[in-house]
C-alpha cells in the first residue's frame, strides 16, 4: 500500500499571525514539502491543478519535473489534471515527457477541478463537463497506445495522422486515478476502463465515500478486469497531530475556523465528527486511518492533506515528520495483515512494464475495449 500527501497549493493568510505567503515562497514551500515527503519514507507526493488565485500550482508537470530531479524514490503525482479543460494532446505529451524525465515515477490523477470559471477562461463550458471528461480521457489514451492517430470528436479540432512525442517511456503510458467527490460518472469511467478511482474523502460522511467505491468496484468486475475486491482504489484524508489530542484542537482550530475551504460553517468538533477529518494524536489518527478499510475495503493509495488553511511550512514539516516516524509505518505493518493476496498493490512503473512483457503485448495498441486495455490497468 502507498502513503504519501497531496497539495491544493492555496496561498491562504495565517489567522495566528495575519501573514500572507507571497506566491514565490508558497511554490518554494510545496517543493520543500515533496523534498519532505521523501525523507520521511512517504511514497507519493501530488500536486493540484488550478489557474486562479489564491491557488498557485497552475503548472503541475513544471513543478514536478523539479522535484523529480531532486529526488530518487518518490511518486510523482497529480491531485488534479484538468481533464476537462486541458487539451488531451498536451496532457499526453507533457506527462510522457514527465515519466522519461523522472524514470517512470510518474502517474496521474485526472478530474474536473472545483473551479466553475476556468471552463470559459479555456473555451468550455461547464454543463459539458462529463461529456468533456469521457471524449477528452478517451483521446488521450489513444494518444498513449496508438503511433499514429485519427480521431474526430465534438470538442477539439481533428486528428489526422497525428503522433504524440515523446512516446510514453518503455511504451507503457502513466498510470491514470479517476478523482472524483460527488460523480457515479467518473467512477463509472475508471471501472470502464480498469484504472484507479480515487475518493477525495475530505468533505463528505463514510456512507457517501462507502457507495461510490462500491459502485466503482461493482461495475469495475462488470467489465471483466478481476474480482471486485481486486479494483485500484485511492483515498484521500485529512490530519492534524500533536503528542497530546488538546494540543493539536488548540493549535489547528483558527485554522479550521478561518480556512477557505470549510471556516466559518460547521464546528470543529461537528467537522470531525461527521467527515474524516481527524485532530488530535498521532493514535488517534492511526485509528481512524485503519478504519477507512470497513469503508473501502482493502486499497491501495493513502493520501493526506497536509498543507493547506494557511499553516505555516515549519508547522507543515513537523507533521510529515510525525506521519512519518509515527503514523505511516503502524498502518503499513496493520493494513499488510489479512490482505487477500490476490488483491494487486499500487501499479507502479515497474510494475506495469513487468505486466506488459509477461503479456508478451507491451502497451496497447488500441483505445476502445475495455476488455483489451485491462492489461495495463494494475
């Protein structure tokens, strides 16, 4: 199973001090994040995608091909790749770039972002959202599996004899999660296709997250890639830790009640009732992790948010330290016990290819069954 973080990259002001980070040094702080992350034993770091303030990560391929040269272990992922608005022939050529770029650490989780205004300022328009995200997502894995592409669909200009360069590295393209909070649609899509769905699980109770990863793990055996219980599922979380439990609600409180996202709504104290949010020790943290497996069964990807609300990076740091040292190897060795073998890790780069030679195909040469593209899917 892999741990690791995930940054929206919002420039939000202190409460505690009434200091907001210039843009330069809330970019210089993500990447001392990452860094963060590696030195700790985390396996992934993930980036938001946004084009608007208070949020910087406009470019994630940037920011990740500086992080992956300076690092050596580490995943290199996206918590958002606007498959909506973003071009699926860019998408394809940036992060194929990516992969060589960082040897196959590299994969990507796509989405329609939570920002309305960005459909117009790219030439979209948001009641096409879905169907943005099926045409776009379907082009871009032809790009991925086909050397030369002819395509026409509604919302692009078309391809004629196009090829996507660099070719993704070893001819095995990224693996791709499906993110998503609310839509059956998007967790349909991955299933579909056999790729990772992954549930921001921040906002909404257990029951909610509960139904849409059985929905994604039902329709994902409806398509003939494995078992239910064998489907790629991702989870997102939310943590704030001290030693003590009454230090960490003193300490994260100005920040939960003043944060963007959820101030000034419902108490700390309902927040973290009712979501998975959880405030207080390291124990405590660790218990309600494991608890997420009566939710989704035995999955693959942990991620946390860890930096947003204005925390200040030293704070930021401290709590990967405590992650690290504390929290993430109790739920390797609590989540490794009972684990059906059968059920596959995290595709990884490595993985993928071994698959591909022991299929004898490498990547797939065609876009359109699922039943074909299952081999690369785990």
């Amino acid at each position: 199973m892999q741990f690791g973080i995930f940054s929206v990259g919002d420039v939000t002001t202190d409460p505690t001090t009434g200091r907001t980070p210039s843009e330069r040094e809330r970019i210089k702080a993500m990447v001392a994040i990452a860094l963060k992350a590696e030195e700790v034993g985390l396996d992934v770091f993930a980036t938001g995608e946004h084009h608007n303030p208070p949020f910087v990560p406009s470019s994630p391929t940037t920011m990740l091909g500086y992080i992956a040269a300076r690092t050596k272990t580490l995943t290199l992922s996206t918590s958002t790749t606007l498959i909506t608005t973003n071009d699926p022939v860019k998408i394809a050529e940036d992060y194929a770039m990516l992969q060589h770029l960082a040897d196959g650490r590299v994969d990507l989780m796509t989405g329609r972002g939570n920002t309305g205004p960005v459909y117009p300022w790219f030439g979209q328009d948001i009641r096409e959202g879905i169907n943005l995200a099926i045409e776009n997502y379907a082009l871009l894995r032809r790009l991925w599996r086909e050397d030369v592409v002819n395509w026409e669909g509604k919302f692009r200009t078309p391809l004629q004899g196009f090829t996507s360069t660099p070719r993704p590295l070893d001819d095995v393209p990224p693996f791709v999660w499906h993110g998503s909070i609310r839509s059956p649609e998007i967790a349909e899509q991955a299933a579909y296709y056999g790729d990772g769905f992954f549930h921001n699980n921040i906002f909404w109770p257990s029951d909610h997250t509960r139904r849409m990863v059985e929905f994604y793990r039902t329709r994902f055996a409806h398509y003939g890639h494995g078992r239910p219980e064998q489907a790629i599922v991702g989870l997102g979380g939310q943590v704030f830790m001290r030693k003590n439990s009454q230090d960490a609600v003193r300490e994260f409180r100005p920040y939960f009640d003043n944060a963007p996202v959820y101030g000034h709504g419902p108490s700390l104290e309902e927040f973290t009732r009712e979501t998975p949010l959880t405030v207080g020790s390291p124990q405590q943290v660790i218990e309600r992790t494991l608890s997420f497996r009566e939710v989704a069964g035995d999955y693959q990807r942990q991620l946390f948010l860890m930096d947003h609300a204005g925390l200040p990076l030293k704070t930021v740091l401290e709590q990967l330290d405590i992650l690290g040292e504390e929290v993430v190897p109790v739920l390797r060795e609590e989540f490794a016990k009972g684990r059906p073998a059968d059920v596959p890790d995290a595709p990884t780069h490595a993985s993928l290819v071994a698959r591909a030679e022991a299929a004898g195909t490498g990547a797939p040469t065609t876009g359109g069954s699922a039943t074909e593209e299952k081999e690369t899917a785990r």
